[in-house]
C-alpha cells in the first residue's frame, strides 16, 4: 500500500549541489512532493511529502541520511500553504 510521509531534511553544504531527490526517485521508486525549499551554498532545507510503501519511504530516509541529511519526521505536523 502506498501511503503518505511528510519529512524536514536538513541538507549540508558538501551535499546541497548533489541531485538527492533524483537518486531517491531512480533508486528507490519514490515519489515525492516538494512542499517548501531554501537553498544557500553552504546549507539547504527542504520539506517533502514522500509516497511509496513504507520500505521504499524508509530506503529513500536511509539514502538521505547517507548523504549526511539530517531527517526528522514532520507527519501529523501542520503545514499550510
């Protein structure tokens, strides 16, 4: 079943230039949404809503984290806009 999960990454300056969203869709079949993003040359944020099953959605955290992401799970959080 494929459900919903809505993540904060926080992105380090040696990782901000690197295509991490497109690995997370070639690699692990994801599909995310890109709700908000700031990105500078030495850091960037972003909060996506990723849908898939929960093994393709923690495999896609996994990957982010290995880039030195640093994750934090904002699902039941609200968000407008």
């Amino acid at each position: 079943m494929s459900e919903m999960q809505r993540i904060f990454v926080s992105v380090p300056e040696h990782a901000v230039t690197q295509p991490l969203i497109y690995e997370m869709i070639t690699q692990f079949g994801v599909v995310p949404n890109i709700r908000r993003v700031d990105v500078e040359d030495d850091r960037g944020w972003m909060i996506l809503e990723l849908r898939g099953t929960a093994q393709v959605r923690a495999d896609s955290i996994a990957y982010l984290e290995s880039q030195g992401c640093v994750v934090d799970d904002m699902t039941g959080d609200v968000l407008a806009g």
